[in-house]
C-alpha cells in the first residue's frame, strides 16, 4: 500500500536548522529573472535541494515580495539569498574563488546534461537567464561553459523555473551519491 | 567560446511534424490543478521531452485559455491532450491497456526518482495532483505505485511544474538511452 506520507512524518527541518544544514557546494545566479513566480519556485527548490546561496540578479525581483511568497511558500525563510546588480562583477568574484560558474544555456559546446560529470570538493554557480533571451553572450563568455538540457520537441526551451529545477536535481543526485 | 546558438540553428520541429514524431511510452495526468500558470509550464514540458499525450482531468483548467497560453508559448498546438473529468475511471482505463500508473507522491513504498528503473516497451502514466493537497489518497491507490523524489530542506514539496520538469526528464534521459 502506498499510504501518502503526513507533512510531519516527512521529517523536514525548519528554517533554524537549515541555516546550520550542510549544503550542496553549489550556488545559483538569477539574472534578470522578470517573472516573480518563477523567482518564488527557484527558492523553493532550493530549499528542497539544499543550494548554498542563492543570488538575486540584475532587475530579477527581491523578498520581500507577496508574489514570490505565493510560489516560495516560506523559502525565503530558509535559503540563504543575495542581491547583486551586476552579475559580472558576481561571477569574476566566484571565479577568484575557485567556483566553477556554468551558464544554462543552449549554446556551442555545451555540456549536455546528462553528461555532465560533478567533482567533489569542486564549487559550483549555476547561471539562469531572463525568460526571453536566456542568458546574454557577454555573461556566458565570462562562464566556463554551458550547460544544455536536451530536448526534443517544438519550443526552444522550458521554463526557467522547470529548467532551473531539472539542473539543480541532477547537481543534488549527483553530490548525494 | 560557447556561443548562443539562434533559434534556428536548434532544429527544432514544427507543431505538425511534432503530431507525426516518436513520442515517449509516457502520458502525464494532471488532477485537480489550480494554478493556469502550472498547467501552461507542465504543456511546455510535454511539448520538450516529446511526452504522448497530456490529460486534464477534475477541475484542471485546459486549453484555450489566456493565463495558460502565457506559461505554455504555444505548446498548447503542438502536444496532444485531452480533457477527462474522472481520473478515477481514466486510470482503470489506462492500466486495461497495460499502462503502468504512478502517482508523484510522498508515500509509504514510493520508488525513490533515482532508483526507478524503466523498461522499454512497457508505456507508463504520471500523476500529479493538486498544489496543496497533491494526488487523492483514493486515487493513489488505484495506481500501481508512487514515485516520490528526494528532497533535503525545510518544505514538504516542490512546485508541481518543477516536480513534472523533473520527473518527465527522468523519463525522457531513461527512454532515450
């Protein structure tokens, strides 16, 4: 029987306890992200994958915010978040730090996907563009590559909070193992 | 260098060539979903990793429809669905064709995403339910098990265009090998 598990038997930590968390040695950059909604379900995600710090771009929208909150239902809370206008400057910074800083984009040389390989004790950025144009080429030249989730159908991508949700999973499977 | 690739340079297909193209064993059911928006991203999701057919079943809102012609960008025209007002009925019907049904849940028993194992030839069903409550526990059980995917953080759950992003992706890497 597959007896649907109650919110309390989910043994989920609260918003204290995940400050203190071991996270994923991974980060997230939001870059012109407009639509709030799609902010708001990249928090929460990154809550549920446990991405160390989450980075605010450009004109990509801020908490507090009621339209984040209806996606993020309380992540804000718990995901550590930044803002930072300039996301050039960010990632020369994360650069010096010795992070690996990927764009999610489709691009020439991209790194597909599912084969992409994660060292461990590496740092990791992951950079997602505006719903539009994606990520703009001069922040991409300032990345070490791309990486490209594969697709078959009509449309030229997904949404960014689908997309941003399918790249952090396979950060999270892959620094589980 | 990673350049962007343009729009045209990625190939992909017309809504009409789409019709006609392989698909995946893999239909998606979607139960008692609220939000437009969720539906919208989930067609675009279908549309990307070439999912069969997209059912819209309970109160879920369908096609045409403004508020899911924002999130969807046209997917709506390429990705075969169809309305089905009693899930119920839907899924005795799907499994008399030898599908095998999973809800996405968080379930005693559930299959954990990274551990699932698909088989070639065999066609499979998604369930995925309502924002707050998730699939019916009376549904679950007429479903031949639950998949549930792995979460560290503070929330029970993730958006539900996030977890079908993920989950669909899953199918579509397997299906693809």
């Amino acid at each position: 029987m597959n007896t649907k598990l109650k919110n309390e038997e989910l043994g989920r930590m609260s918003a204290d306890d995940f400050k203190g968390a071991k996270k994923l040695d991974l980060v997230v950059l939001l870059d012109n992200v407009r639509s709030l909604h799609n902010v708001g379900s990249v928090f929460r995600t990154c809550d549920a994958f446990l991405v160390e710090k989450l980075y605010l771009c450009g004109y990509t929208g801020t908490p507090p915010n009621k339209e984040i909150n209806k996606t993020a239902l309380g992540a804000t809370e718990s995901v550590d978040w930044k803002h930072e206008k300039d996301i050039k400057s960010l990632i020369l910074t994360l650069k010096s730090q010795k992070m690996t800083v990927f764009a999610v984009e489709q691009a020439k040389n991209a790194v597909f996907l599912e084969n992409l390989e994660v060292s461990k004790g590496q740092k990791y950025a992951l950079v997602f563009g505006n719903e539009v144009n994606g990520v703009d080429q001069e922040v991409v030249d300032l990345c070490d590559g791309c990486i490209e989730i594969s697709q078959g159908g009509t449309k030229h991508s997904l949404n960014i909070a689908v997309s941003a949700g399918v790249v952090i999973w396979e950060f999270y499977k892959r620094f589980k193992k």
